[in-house]
C-alpha cells in the first residue's frame, strides 16, 4: 500500500498467499486457518511490510502488531511484540488460549515465549536502508525535523491481510503490519485494534490498510462490516471509503460478506490485492 515500487515481487509473494489459503479452503480447513496461512505466507516474504520485511521504528528497532478474528466474536490480537517470526500465529494463541483479547510489548513477546515461539530476527538491510533515507527527508512524525505535512514514498505504510469464507458460510479476517517507517516507539497502528483494521461478525469479514491513526478514527473495518447488514460487500466498502476520502483518509480494505461478495479498493496511491473463486486466480496493482 502507498507506492509500490517492486510489483513484480509484490505480485509473486500475493499469488502464493492466495494459492496456500485457497488450498486449505479446497481441503475442508476453517476461513480461519486459511486467513491465517496465507498472512503467514506474507510475513515470510521480506517484500512485506510484516513479519520479516516489517519497517523500523525510528530508533531502529521493530515492533510489530497483527490480529485475527472470526465472525463468531473470536478475536485475538498482539500489538508492538518484537522478536517472532510470524506475529499473526501469536494472535491466534492469545485468541485461543487466553481469555485476553490484545497482549502487548513485553507481555506479549513473553507470552510467546510460553507459547514456544523462539527468538527470530526481523530487522533487514531493506528496513534499515528505508529509515536511514526517511531520517535524511525529515518525517511527519517528528514536526521539529520535517515541515511536510505528507507521508514520503519511503515512509511505507504496506499491511498484510486476508479475508476468507469456507465451505460452511464461516468467515475470519486476519491482518499483520510491520507499521510505519520511523515510528515512535510504542506506536501502535490499526492492524490488532477490534474494529479498526480487522473486523468479523456474521455480516461480513473485513481487513484493512493504510494510515493507521486515522483508520482507528473511524473504525474503518468495522464500519464497512456494519454496512454489510443491509447491502452487498461492494456497495457497503464504496460508501466508507467515499467517507474516508472526504477526510482525506489514505487508506484500503478487503472484504467478504455473509453472501460471499468480495470486496475490495481504496484511497491510497496504490494498492496489491487478489482473491480466488471458483478455481479461478483475479490479481491486482490497482494505481490512481
């Protein structure tokens, strides 16, 4: 999400996500265990903007929040943990065995430490290159270095997601984000808050992207979901992200409805998103 440079790469990482989640749906697995795999998938791909390609704080260091949830009300969430691998399998712990729905910093990453998730690595010479080059422009979120009031192309605000209906009419969202480029430390964005950028209840799925803190304004993923109660996914996300526009909201969402409508778009410079149906693959890098 923002500006997408490397689409190729971009486009391969999507097709496998999408392809694994599909599998497991085509076997008889859960909307949940697909939304799961293929976030996993994700996170594993440096080309992300979560787990292992998860952008720095503006110290250096990275924190990374994810969340799942089911429309059965089943939520769990992990906000600013450091030190996994895959965030989002973290999220789905505090969901199961927990009666928590968010665990954050320290906690979570000693929860995931009872948990059996090792210590793991993620800062790469990718994210340290991009906040250099962001600390050298000045950022928006630090006004005393910087009088622009615009994220730039390096400050990237990519979230990984997924949306899943099974074979039984059950839907789950998941969502992982390695937050935005030069952060302050302890900033958490969207992507774990109940409602903001993952939402599911028996009206629809929804995961969402884009500028956190105004996301979580709104409630954008929730909002959408609502909507869904009395119209199809594309009407319900069209409205809200009309509403986000006019407030000048950089942001995306992916959805399904109780019916199985997809949805899909935003306000973004551009946003990498696909689905498969029917056996059938749709990939896109829509641009405005």
């Amino acid at each position: 999400m923002g500006k997408i440079e490397e689409k190729t790469e971009y486009a391969a990482g999507l097709k496998v996500a999408i392809e694994e989640g599909y599998r497991l749906l085509r076997q008889g697995a859960s909307a949940l265990e697909a939304v799961i795999k293929a976030v996993v998938v994700m996170e594993d791909n440096p080309i992300f903007n979560a787990g292992t390609g998860s952008s720095l704080t503006f110290d250096g260091g990275v924190e990374m929040d994810a969340a799942v949830m089911t429309q059965d009300g089943r939520f769990g969430g992990v906000c600013c943990i450091t030190g996994v691998k895959n965030p989002i399998l973290v999220a789905e712990k505090v969901m199961v065995y927990t009666d928590h729905l968010l665990l954050a910093g320290s906690g979570a990453v000693e929860f995931a430490r009872q948990m059996g998730f090792s210590e793991y690595q993620v800062i790469t010479e990718r994210a340290r290159a991009r906040l250099e080059k962001m600390k050298k422009e000045g950022s928006p979120y630090f006004p005393r270095l910087s009088q622009r009031l615009r994220l730039t192309e390096e400050q990237k605000m990519g979230t990984v997601g997924a949306v899943a209906i099974d074979r039984n009419g059950h839907l789950a969202a998941a969502t992982s984000s390695g937050g935005i480029v030069g952060r302050l430390k302890g900033r958490v964005g969207d992507s774990a808050i109940l409602g903001a950028g993952t939402y599911a209840s028996p009206n629809g799925a929804v995961s969402c992207t884009g500028h956190g803190e105004e996301i979580l304004r709104i409630l954008l993923a929730k909002d959408i979901v609502d909507r869904m109660k009395t119209m199809p996914a594309s009407t319900a996300l069209i409205l809200a992200l009309a509403e986000a526009k006019r407030k000048k909201i950089v942001c995306g969402a992916i959805g399904f409805d109780a019916r199985g409508g997809i949805c899909y778009g935003h306000t973004a410079h551009e946003m990498a998103y696909g689905y498969k149906v029917a056996d059938r693959l749709f990939m896109f890098n829509d641009g405005k």
